[in-house]
C-alpha cells in the first residue's frame, strides 16, 4: 500500500514539473531592444544577461539585441564605464535603454610620452583633465582653461588683448635663468604654448601634464621644464555619422582697472607739487563743469576701453566602422578686443584619419588655421603703449576732443602739450595688421609583427608663416580748444613689414611590445626620432609717404632700410621604455632617451637622461580586502634626469656681425666688415635637472572619493650663464656662456576629488592645493647679480625683488629725529626727510638711507596655489563653478607721487597733511618717495571664479524625427568674482608689470548652443 502511494505521488510530482515546464514555455518569448548612451549615441557591445543566469547576448553595431525571456525574469545591462541598469521584463516586447557614465568605475586611461596608461596603474606624476572638463567653456584663448585645473601648473594672465594674450605657464616652479616654458606637444608633434590658444576646446579629447622625470624623461633635452601633451578627439566606430555644432555669443567687459580720481581732487594734486597750476577760479570749473574745453573730467580708460562681442562657431563630423575611423572639424571665431581698434578673426581645420587593414595601421592627421589680429599702430601693453599712455601721459583735466573737432592736448592751465599724449588720436592713427598662418600634418604607418610586437613609423610637418605690416603716422599737431597749434605736426611717416616662416620635420620610429603572462605584465617601448627645424626674419621699411593711407613699401621715398636672419637646429634622439606589473600590486617603470642637438658643442653634444619609477597598490593586497569602503591605496616613488636645451641655437659658438668702418684703398671709400660678437665656449654642456617624486593615492566608497598626495624635490644644475668680465678682456663683445648655475625647487601637491548621485541627482566637487619654494644654490662664485628692483641672490628664489625697507611714514616731529645706534640722526641720501615722507630702515646703520639700504623685501613666487570645483545635475539641468587662488603673492603698484603728469588712483585721496596724519599714503612732492620699495609691494592673494556654467539638455523623442539626438544650451561667465585685498589693479598679473602698462584682463558672459544630429 505504501509503495503504491509513493508511485502516485511520482507520477504526481511530474505531472506537476510537466505542466509548469509547458506553462513556461508557453511564456517565454523574444524581446527586443537597443542600447544608447546619454548623447544618443548607440553603444556597440554593451552585455545584456537575463538575471541569474548565463544567458546573455551583446549589442550590435546599432546597439541592438534579442533575446529569450520570460516576463518574471529581469534583464541586466551593463557595459565598461557605465552604471548598470536592470529592467524586469514584464510585458513588453521592445527596450529602449539609455546607460549613463559612472566616474566610479570608468578606468581612465591617461595619456603620457608614446602612449598611454591606465591611471592606477601610473608611477610617474601625471595631472589630466578630460574633454568634458573644457569642451563646453567658451574663452577667447584655450590655454586659460588649463588654470587651477591641474596640480602643479601655474598659469598666469598676461592681460587679455585680443589675438595676443599670452599667459605665462610654469610647471613646479622656474628651474633656471633662462626660457622655463614647458615643452607642449599636439597629437606627438611638438608646438608652443601660444598654438594652444588656436586649438577650438571642442577639438580635445584630454591634456596632460608630466610634472617629474619618471613621466617626462622619455622626452629627454625638452622636457626639463615639463611636458603638455595635448591628444585631440578622433572618431569612433559607429553605426551612423555624427555630427555636433556649438556655438557661442559672448559679451566682454573690461575686468578689474584703476579707479583714477577726478578732475579736481588731481588738479589739488598738482597745486601741492606745483603751487599754483590751477587758480581758484580754475578749480570752481572744474568742481561744476561749466568750461568742459578748458576744464574737463575725463575717464582716459572710458575713453580706451569698450564692451566687445566675440561669437565662435564649430562643427565636428565623425564615425567609423570597425576598421577606419574619422573625425574632421571646422571652427570659426571673430573677437573685438575691449580696447579699441583691436581684434582677432580666427579660422581652423582638423582631420584626423585612421584605418586598419589586415596586420597593417595607417593614419593621417591634418590642422591648420588663419589667424587676423588687428591692433593700433602703437602696442596696447608695455613702455610707450596704451596703457602707459593712460597712466603716465594723460590727466583728466584734458578732454579727449574739443567742441571745435581737434583732439585734446592742453587745458586752461599753463601745462605744455609735450606732456600729454592722447592715446584715443593716437589709435585713430596708423594702422597694425598680423596674418599668421600654421599647417601640421603627420603621416604615421603601423605593422602588428607578432603577438603583441608591433612598429609604428611616422613623420611630421609643422609649418607657419607670420607676416606683420605696421603703419607709423606723422606726428600730428597738437592744438588747443581755440584752434591754435600748441605743438607742430612731425614730418616723419613709416612703413615696416616682418616676415617670419619657420618648418620643422619630426620622423619617429617606434616598436613596441605588450604581453600578459597570467599575472605579469610587460610593456617595452624602443624608438628613434630625428627633427629638423628652420626660421627666417626679413623686415623692410621706408619713410615718407605723401599720404597717411598708403601701407605698401613702394609708397614710401626716402630711408628704406631691410634685414633679415635665419637660424636653424637638428635634435636626434634614442629612447625606451619598460613597464612591468606584478599581479596589479608592484608596478616598475624604467625610462632612458640618448639626445643629441646641434645646440651643444661636438664635445658634449650627446647626452643621456634616465629615470626609473615604482609602485606599491597595497590595496590588492590580501590584508586589505576586509576593508570594504577602502577601493584605492597606491604609493610611488620615482627618480630621474632631464636636460634643457632651450639655450638658442649658437650659445657655445662665436658670432659674427657685419659692422665696422674698414678701408682699402687711398680712395678713401668706407667698407663694412665682419666683426666677431661674442665670446664662444665649446666646452659648455646640457643642463641637467634631478627630480625625485614621492606620492600616495587614496581612494574611498568605490572611489567616489579619491585623493592624491605628492612631494617632489627638483634640482638643475649646470645652468648657462653669462658671467660679468673685465672689460680689458670683452671690449665690445658679450660675454661667453658658462655651465655655473644651479636652482632647486621643493614643494608638495594634495588634491580631492567626489563624485556621487543618487536618483536624478549627481554631484561632484574638487580641490587642489600646491607650494613649491625656489631656491638659488650656485651662481659661478656669485652672491648676487641686482638687475633694475630685482635681484638673484644665493639662498633666495630668481627674481626676488629688491628695494627699500619701508617702515611707515614720519607722521610727527618726534618720527624726523628718528636716529640709529649711534645717536646721529638718519638722512634720507644726504637730506633730512619732512612729514608725510616714507620711512626707510637703515640697514647699515650709517645715518643715511641710500643705496646700499637696499635689500630683499618679497617673493614674486606665491606661497601656494589653489582651487577648487563644485558641479551638480538634476535629470536634465546641469550647474557647475570653478574657483582658483593664490596665496601669499606679492606685486608692485607703483605709482609717482612727484612728476604729476599722469592719472592718480583714487588711494591718493588718503593722502597726508597736516589734518589727516594717519593717512595711508604719504604726502605728495618727495623723490625719494618713488623709489621703490616695500610701500608699493602689496599682498595680491586673490580667489576668483573663474567660470560658472549653467545649461539644460533637451532628449525629447520629437528631436529624433527631426535627425536631432540632443540640444544643450546654456550660460556660462568668467572672472565674475574676485576676492583680494588689492585695490585698483587686477592681482592676477605678472611680477614683471611693476608700473600696470599691461593690458587688462576682461569678464565674459556667454550664451551657448550645442546640438548633437
């Protein structure tokens, strides 16, 4: 009975199975589905696995699948770089599936010298940032967007002129005496840093940044001062073209400029230094501006300086199959500079090329641009431009033009025209035009030799050609409001044009080798490169034209002049690499590049630089792994040499110029000869910089918190100088180079990063802190060398700056009897000093303050730099700020305060006198005033905002009909804020601009378009 029971419930138990396998098989059906990423663009391979099983398929070229579910099951999507997405299959019958990126799992790969690595697995110190951190910010010139953004950069702005504002790069500090600008190279070929202001931002897929000798010594004798490596965008396989626009409209102001005081505050000026200039009556006009030809209330920079519009258009076509891929891109960007009668009208191409057939890789890659900048005949920036027009030669007592139509020279007091300058005539007149054109192309060929051997040959062709023509007025006459010629016109007009055309040639030879034994790996680079590079300078110019319209050199008659002058240098090179990986814990890196340039003596003409690097991820390693929320621990070390050879082409050899007055016959017939220059060395050699790197990273939660910590020590040595010697032995001629100098420069880097979301939210926000302290060790036996109010001393950093002590202002009759240690009271250069005079220390305590009393007081370096970034979206909207600083700056503002000819900042109304003691400026009339001194150094620490973006994306399905997969607009701003304690100048300039003649930087407010077809 038993056994029969059990039968039954048998058969039972399978009739059951049976009836569930039949109910199953009847609900199981095919689904369908594609796959796209948030631009709209199909995603080729991405998984799509039915959850908890094995069955699974990948996407096709259209990011389409199909497969067999059931509706109680659930499908997992996922693909490399992307957050997972999982559906239940429910009843539908067709997906549309949209994955977004996910920062926390994406291994970014960065790129360094000949290719590129994965970041975790980096020994050296490489700083990037990625196409989507620029690609959508609309500047005027690319290479502002690299500031704050990268640890140990520092980019400085050197005013924001149109066409030529060209910021000054510094890589971990200034590492010799000579040029310290980074070595930049654009998709391998090498450029400047005045050609990445011509690459459109929407161009770059990524920049990086070597910043030791681990990461920059495969690049040898130019890399001393860092490498910029630039890759722009190529195409990607895909199942259909695309196609992007962006353009922008933006409005440009002038930033941050003095505030000049008035026209009657700066007559009572004048009265104290030169009693009596403006009468009274005088005074009444110009406080009530009822005689505005005589006594006027002009705002010279007002007059100067305008709001400007600058709109930039791009359109990018891309795609590719499996085995060739394009992208070829066209830009447009027309810019009116915010001082008058400037411009710049920018035009480029790119396309990149690449194909693979069979074993075989081929490439081409082609730029170039058109560059039109216009300027006035005299420079905006520097002595005798502009801006040292406004501040020196202009006073708002002076209209800018009468009621009768002449330009504005004198007022009604007794004032000479010959000190003024009327800088808006002055723009009117003349005329500065700057073509520049520049054509890259790389061909490059590629052959996989066996598994994981390939070879790589290229060779490169960089050309540009500038042509300037300027355009010099007579000197016209300068009259007064009744017409009457205060000053005759000049008798002089000129034309001078200057070419320039330089071509360089680079060919590259590359094997290389990569191979994964179970947990080993191993990555070999060996390469040859030999470059070629040649300029020539040719300037003509004539005077005397009958007409101030005429700007070609056949209108001119009378003094035509020409000169010109090539140069040209050869560099070739032997280098490698190895990189090997144990298990992804022990990571080693070895670099060695042989260089030889015909910039040194035969001697010591090659040379050969090192370095090697290692790294522990102890976060793979057993003991960590029950630490769940700690996803990155890696520490590196490295160690390596770098050579400089941006020394010019002839520094070990002697020169030769044609001068002289010689005679060779009785005729008495004058001949020119060639005379010897210089002094040559053939002993001098490369200089060398040591760099050890030392560093940690950290990551935490999945890496949506990472931090990296870095401390470097870097030194050069054998810095060229030229050494002062007697003249017995010189004469005429410059003094030969020596190998005698040597500068370190020791600092650290910590920078955070988080990124995290959560639903429809996102967010993200980033800081980044640097300080490196330059320090001279050898100047060939030297203590210091004093150049103008700079000095470079042993034991200090390059261009310390070097002046008076002031120790505040003699404000009572007790401050003038101020005496030193021996009781005599102290003299400023022989002559008792009066109240309101700036108080100097007497350093050498001899009762007098002279020249001698000068010293070191300030650092023109910052004592750290820093910024930070904060970013969140919400579905469709997306907001993002970045903010950068500096710390513990110092800069001059100098100002006159007895050749009263010029504007006066408004600080001047604090000025001293018998009823304001406690003023913060000293009384006005006393040279010795203007020397310089630590009065006019002031702190110039500022943060500012530097860009703000706010856009919203627009992915309704409506756009598809139409061919559009999305449409982003926004607004974004520049230099919005600034918070520093500096008054009326911008503290973001650079040491050398003691008197602000540069140029000043702008505020720009944009609105943006970016469509995706």
């Amino acid at each position: 009975m038993k056994r029969q029971r059990q039968k039954l419930f048998r058969v039972f138990l399978a009739g059951v199975l049976m009836l569930f396998s039949f109910m199953a098989y009847a609900q199981e059906r095919t689904v369908t589905g594609r796959v796209y990423d948030s631009s709209g663009e199909s995603i080729i391979g991405a998984s799509v696995v039915v959850q908890g099983t094995m069955q699974g398929v990948v996407t096709d070229m259209d990011g389409a699948f199909q497969l067999k579910v059931q509706p109680s099951q659930s499908l997992v999507i996922s693909f490399l770089g992307y957050k997972d997405v999982i559906l239940p299959v429910g009843n539908k019958n067709d997906f549309k599936i949209i994955l977004e990126e996910d920062s926390k799992k994406l291994d970014e790969v960065v790129v360094v010298g000949y290719a590129t690595q994965k970041k975790v697995n980096l020994t050296g110190s490489v700083a990037s940032v990625s196409a989507k951190d620029i690609q959508d910010i609309p500047v005027a010139n690319t290479t502002t967007l690299l500031q704050g953004r990268l640890p140990g950069l520092v980019l400085t702005q050197n005013g924001a002129q149109a066409g030529n504002d060209n910021p000054e790069i510094r890589i971990r500090g200034i590492g010799t005496f000579g040029n310290n600008n980074p070595m930049v190279l654009i998709d391998g070929v090498e450029g400047s840093i005045s050609q990445i202001a011509e690459i459109p931002s929407a161009d770059i897929e990524s920049i990086s940044v070597l910043k030791d000798a681990a990461s920059a010594a495969i690049y040898g004798v130019r890399a001393a001062n860092g490498v910029i490596l630039i890759t722009t965008k190529r195409g990607q396989a895909s199942s259909k073209v695309k196609v992007s626009y962006s353009g922008s409209y933006t409005l440009q102001t002038p930033g941050i400029v003095p505030d000049y005081v008035d026209s009657y505050n700066w007559a009572l000026m004048k009265n104290e230094v030169n009693s009596g200039t403006f009468s009274p009556e005088a005074l009444q006009k110009l406080k009530d501006g009822s005689d505005p030809d005589h006594y006027a209330n002009t705002n010279w920079l007002d007059a100067v300086l305008r709001n400007a519009s600058m709109h930039q258009h791009h359109l990018s076509v891309s795609g590719g199959n499996e085995n060739t891929h394009f992208m070829t891109s066209v830009a447009y960007s027309n810019q009116d500079g915010i001082m008058m009668k400037t411009g710049v009208e920018r035009f480029s191409f790119r396309s990149n090329i690449d194909t693979r057939y069979k074993r075989f890789t081929f490439g081409l890659n082609l730029s170039g641009n058109k560059n039109n900048v216009t300027a006035p005949a005299v420079a905006p920036s520097g002595e005798g431009g502009i801006m040292r027009y406004v501040s020196w030669f202009t006073r708002p007592t002076v209209p800018v033009m009468y009621s009768n139509g002449h330009y504005g020279y004198v007022d009604g007091s007794s004032l000479s025209a010959e000190l003024m300058k009327n800088p808006v005539e002055s723009m009117s007149l003349g005329h500065r035009s700057n073509e520049y054109w520049r054509f890259n192309g790389k061909a490059f060929a590629g052959i996989d030799l066996w598994d994981g051997l390939k070879f790589q040959t290229s060779f490169a062709y960089a050309f540009d050609l500038n042509a300037t023509k300027s355009y010099s007025p007579k000197s016209p006459a300068r009259y007064d409001a009744e017409g009457n010629i205060r000053k005759a016109a000049g008798e002089t007009n000129k034309e001078e044009d200057y070419w320039y055309r330089n071509a360089t040639w680079t060919n590259e030879n590359l094997l290389t080798y990569n191979k994964q034994f179970d947990k080993h790996n191993v990555s070999v680079l060996l390469g040859h490169s030999v470059i070629g590079s040649r300029f020539y300078r040719t300037t003509a110019s004539i005077q005397g034209f009958p007409t101030e319209n005429i700007y070609e050199l056949d209108g001119g008659t009378i003094n035509p002049g020409a000169k010109g002058n090539s140069e040209e240098y050869k560099l070739q090179s032997f280098f490698g690499r190895v990189n090997y990986s144990y298990d992804d814990r022990y990571l080693f890196e070895f670099n060695v590049r042989h260089d030889g340039s015909s910039r040194m003596p035969k001697a010591n003409r090659y040379a050969t630089f090192p370095s090697v690097s290692g790294g522990w991820v102890f976060s793979n390693e057993e003991f960590m792994k029950d630490y769940k929320n700690f996803s990155l621990g890696k520490l590196r070390l490295s160690w390596g040499k770098l050579g400089n050879q941006e020394i010019g082409n002839y520094a070990y050899a002697a020169t030769l110029g044609a001068s002289g007055n010689y005679f060779f016959d009785q005729n008495g017939d004058k001949q020119a000869g060639m005379v010897q220059t210089s002094v040559p060395n053939e002993n001098i050699k490369w200089e060398t910089t040591r760099s050890i790197n030392v560093a940690l990273d950290l990551g935490f939660f999945n890496n949506r918190i990472q931090t990296t910590f870095e401390w470097f020590d870097k030194k050069t040595s054998d810095i060229l100088m030229q050494l002062a010697m007697p003249g017995i032995f010189l004469g005429s001629l410059n003094a030969p180079y020596q190998n005698v100098g040597a500068v370190r420069n020791r600092g650290w880097e910590w920078n955070v990063n988080y990124s995290d979301s959560k639903g429809d939210w996102a967010w993200n926000a980033g800081f980044n802190l640097s300080h490196v302290k330059n320090e001279i060790l050898e100047m060939g036996g030297l203590e210091e060398t004093i150049s103008g109010q700079t000095i470079n001393r042993i034991g200090n950093p390059i261009g310390a700056y070097f002046g008076y002590k002031a120790i505040g202002i003699y404000r009572t009759e007790a401050d003038l009897q101020r005496t030193n240690s021996k009781g005599e009271v102290i003299k400023q250069n022989g002559v008792a000093p009066k109240l309101g005079d700036i108080m100097y220390a007497d350093l050498n305590d001899d009762g007098n303050i002279t020249a001698d009393d000068r010293d070191i007081i300030g650092n023109p370096f910052p004592k750290y730099s820093y910024s930070f970034n904060l970013g969140a979206s919400w579905k469709n909207f997306d907001l993002s700020t970045f903010w950068q600083g500096v710390g513990g700056i110092y800069r001059y503002s100098w100002e006159t305060s007895t050749d009263i000819r010029g504007n006066l900042t408004e600080r001047w109304l604090d000025r001293y006198s018998a009823d304001n003691v406690n003023a913060s400026m000293p009384a006005l009339g006393n040279t010795m005033n203007d020397s310089y001194s630590s009065f006019w150094l002031e702190n110039s620490s500022y943060l500012r905002l530097k860009n703000l973006e706010f856009g919203y994306t627009f992915r309704q399905p409506g756009l598809a009909k139409v061919g559009v997969s999305s449409i982003r607009v926004y607004f974004a701003g520049s230099n919005l804020l600034t918070f520093t304690s500096l008054k009326n100048w911008d503290p973001e300039k650079t040491s050398g601009d003691a008197r602000n003649d540069v140029h000043p930087n702008m505020r720009t407010y944009s609105f943006g378009l970016n469509i995706q077809f």
